[in-house]
C-alpha cells in the first residue's frame, strides 16, 4: 500500500518517459503551465490525495494491530517446495523480460544525456564531462544539497520507523499518518511552486 502511494504520486518519472501519456500530477502540472487553469489542477490535486488517503487507510487496516519483530541468528535450512520445471522456467522468463523492460526504460535516459539528439545519429555524441564544465558552477550547489538531503533524510527515516513500529506512545498513528501523507502531497502539489501569470493591464 505505501508502495502504491509512492507510485501515484511520482511526477518526475511519468514527466520524463511517458511521452503523451498523463497521470494524475503530470495531469496537474499541464493544466497550470498549460492553461492556468488552477481550479482544475487543483480538482486533479484533490482526486490525486483522496486515492492517496484510501490506499493509506487500507495499509492501516491491513495491519491492525499486528506487530513485526526481526528475528536474527543462523538461518535454518528448508528443503525447496516441489515445483515443476516448466513453472520455474515460465517465471524466470516473465521476470528476465521485465527487467529488460526497466532496463530499456531507463538506458533510454542515459542514452539521451550522452547525445545531443534522440535518437542518435552519426554526428550527435555529447559528452556528460562537457555539460558539467559548462555548468561547473550551477551543478555544485545542487549536488552538495542534494547529498546533505539524502544523508539528513535517511537518518531522520529510520529514527522515525524505529519509534513508530518499535515503541508504543500516544500519537503513534498520527505521526505515522503525517509521515507518510507527503509522499502524495509532494506529486499532487508539484503544480504549487509555479508563480501565477502576470496579466496586463491596459
């Protein structure tokens, strides 16, 4: 289910290889820069966090009161269930095929950041060395944000997940539920940050 919420919410990937296909925050986004239509976005943007909301009230269900304990030491052996040859080989080619989709996916970004036009064509190779010497200035700052982001955030989560699943204290769910809520709220809201257009006036 938080898995689930995660995905509903993403932008960044749909925005960048879905092509013309919309989802719910790219549905958003493209109603504001598009149109200006803020209402709309913003009707899209309550839809995006209601989805959201059931899907976390349905993890909370599914989960009760249940309690998961780690359990660590030596593992024990257990002899491999019968399963026929076909079954194991059928599987093994469904998953070989999906990793090569998500492989595909996104070689065709990486692709993209060492040419200058997609698809590729004899004289079209760019060097990512060259973008960064060009931009050596611009690149940093957010490079040094984003690792200070990623150090900070990753702290703060496991602290966070410790209390949550490991300690019992009034207030447990709501800090749970506030934790989890911006997953969504960040890809409904992407459109929030563009400032309004300027209208004239004459």
């Amino acid at each position: 289910m938080i898995t689930a919420i995660y995905i509903l919410e993403d932008f960044g990937n749909p925005a960048l290889i879905a092509g013309r296909f919309t989802v719910l925050p790219t549905q958003a986004y493209g109603l504001v820069s598009g149109f200006g239509d803020f209402v709309g976005a913003a009707a899209v943007s309550t839809i995006l966090l209601v989805l959201a909301l059931g899907l976390y009230l349905g993890h909370l269900r599914l989960e009760g009161n249940r309690s998961f304990v780690t359990v660590s030491g030596k593992a024990s052996s257990i002899p491999r269930p019968p399963v026929p040859h076909l079954v194991t080989w059928c599987s093994f080619a469904i998953c070989t095929i999906l990793s090569g989709i998500i492989l595909l996916v996104y070689g065709v970004l990486v692709l993209s950041a060492v040419t200058k036009a997609f698809p590729p064509t004899g004289h079209s190779r760019w060097s990512i060395s060259t973008m960064f010497a060009s931009t050596r200035c611009r690149c940093k700052t957010p490079w040094s944000m984003a690792a200070s982001a990623a150090a900070l955030c990753s702290l703060y989560s496991v602290l966070l997940a410790f209390l949550i699943q490991r300690k019992e204290w009034p207030g447990r769910r709501v800090i749970d539920f506030l934790a989890i809520m911006p997953a969504a709220v960040r890809g409904s809201f992407s459109a929030s940050d563009m400032p309004r257009p300027l209208t004239s006036v004459g």
